[in-house]
C-alpha cells in the first residue's frame, strides 16, 4: 500500500513539474511574439512615413533592435539588451549635441537621409551625394563592439572567392550569400575574377584623411578591384571617376542583394569599397517599389487597448 502511495507522489510531481515547464514556455514564446511584432511605445502621433520606412528597415536588417521610444531628447532605438541609440534627435533638444564631432558622425535617422540607388542604376554624384558615407557610430558600436578587442571577439574568418576575409557573422553570412551569385555568374563571365581580388576587410584604423573610425573597424566591409584601378576619391583628381560607371554591374549588384553598399555611387567615391548596411538596401529596394506603387497611408496603427504603436506585420506591405 505505502509503496502504491509513493508511486502517487512521484507521478503527481512529474505532473507539475511538466506544467510549470510549459507555463514558462508559454510565457517566453509570449515575450518572443512581442519583439517580433516590433511593439514600440510613446512614439509622436505625427511620426513621418520616411521615420516609419527607416525604423521598420531597421529592426527588419538589425534583430538585436527589438522597439523604439522617444524622450525628451528625442526618439531612440531599443536592442535587447536594453542599450538605447539615438534615432534621431528632437530640434528643440536642450542638450549638448555630443555627435558634432564630425560632418561624417550623425544620428541614425541622418545616416539613411540619402537614398542609396541599386543596380543597374549609376546615379550622378554631385558634391553632397554620398548615400551611407555618413554614418551613427553609436549603432555599429551597439551592433558590433565599442573597442578593437570587442570587435576582434566577434570576428569570423571567411575562406572564400580565392580570398581570406574577416568579418562579424551577419556580414559573413551576407559575404557568403553574394559569393555564392557571383561564382555562378564567374561561369558565364570568366573576366570578372580578377575584379575579386581582396584588399582587407577587418582593420581597426581611421579613415584616411578624416578623424572618424572607419567601417573597416567594425568587420562590416572589404575592399576589391585595385588591380583594375578601382581608387579613392582622395589619391585621384578625376571627378567623377569614369568606373563609376563602368565598373562590373554583376559584382556591385550580387553584393547589394545580399546588403552590402558600394563607395562607387559617393561624390567622395571609394570604388575599391563594400560595407553591410543592410538597412539601406532594404529601403532603397522598397523606395524603388513606391515609385511603382503609391504607398497607402494606413501604415501601422496606434492600439487603443495598450496606448501601444503597432508595426504592421512583417510580411505586410513592408515586407520585400
Ligand atoms: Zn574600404
């Protein structure tokens, strides 16, 4: 008898050990659907559709992004961890404006302001057109490391395209992702390999004529194509250079579908240079469906119940 009651006990406590361990995976899949939906909150009601546009490619290229919020300083992007990047910042902020270190150092509202074209579009570069050369520091800090050593930790080597490279792993993976279209596309056009030879990806230094970090710091860019002449704006008096036009479309196009921008398409061009900027090619690529498509009006909504804004759904309107 003592032993059937035993038994009881320990079947009763295998019971209500799996139903706290399903009530907690519950409770997290809940928070899960919760950063997925990208839920943001005290957002301005007057938010614009370009803000709209850029923050919801943002959280789409960035994961580690999960909301957005706004103080008095202005709107701020969330991550996970719970570290704050300025978005933009309010004009009437009473505060110092700590960014004003360089013309190159801005906010992340800022950095995307220039639409970068995709291919087979070579846009003409007047002096100011530079799309991505100006850049918020404070999100590759939260996104790759704040020191050399961080970054270093992060690093990944890549043996790929007859070449090795070293990058942070979201930029590895794009990396691996236009490796694989440009070796199908090197079948057909045997002349593009000399194109792919590297040189450098990580590096931890300034860039050249300038106080700011280069991207090179971050493990988000590699250079190519020297050897064919590709130069920077600074070590050449043409303007613009003619590969700006010439240079391979096939090659700058595989590495922007996989996320990666080329210094090819600045006033201050950088033909040798790609960097992962993923949040700029996703709104060029919706940019360059609205100007197809209208865009409606209706996009995300405030929810009555949570006071909460909404973004819609990823595979929404916004999604590609
Ligand atoms: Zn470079």
């Amino acid at each position: 008898m003592k032993k059937h009651l035993k038994v009881k006990a320990f079947l009763g406590l295998i019971l209500i050990f799996s139903l706290v361990n399903i009530l907690l995976a519950r409770s997290l899949l809940a928070q899960d659907n919760i950063i997925a939906n990208g839920l943001t909150e005290n957002l301005p009601a007057n938010l614009s559709s370009e803000d709209k546009l850029n923050l919801s490619c943002l959280m789409e290229s960035y994961p580690d992004i999960w909301g957005v919020q706004e103080d008095i300083q202005g709107i701020w992007l969330i991550f996970k961890n719970g570290e704050r990047v300025l978005y933009s910042q309010n004009s009437n902020n009473i505060y110092e404006n700590s960014l004003n270190t360089s013309p190159l150092s801005v906010d992340v509202k800022r950095s995307m302001e220039q639409p970068y074209v995709l291919e087979p579009e070579r846009p003409e570069t007047p002096e100011g057109y530079a799309p991505g050369r100006k850049r918020s520091y404070a999100l590759f800090s939260a996104l790759y490391g704040k020191t050399k050593a961080q970054v270093q930790a992060n690093l990944r080597p890549v043996r790929i395209l007859g070449g090795h490279w070293s990058f942070v792993p979201q930029a590895a993976e794009a990396f691996k992702e236009a490796s694989l279209a440009i070796m199908t596309k090197l079948a057909q056009d045997r002349s593009l390999k000399s194109w792919l030879k590297g040189n450098g990806s990580f590096c931890w230094r300034k860039i050249a004529g300038e106080s700011v970090l280069s991207v090179h710091s971050f493990g988000i860019a590699f250079d190519i194509g020297v050897g064919h002449g590709a130069t920077y704006w600074r070590w050449c008096k043409k303007r613009p250079h003619p590969l700006q036009k010439t240079y391979p479309s096939a090659i700058v196009a595989s590495f922007e579908e996989a996320g990666f921008i080329w210094g090819g398409k600045w006033h201050e061009y950088d033909l040798m240079h790609f960097e992962y900027r993923p949040e700029l090619i996703c709104k060029a690529k919706r940019l360059r469906r609205q100007s197809y498509e209208p865009l409606p009006m209706n996009q995300g909504q405030e929810s009555k119940a949570s006071g909460r804004y909404v973004w819609p759904k990823r595979q929404g309107f916004f999604s590609d």
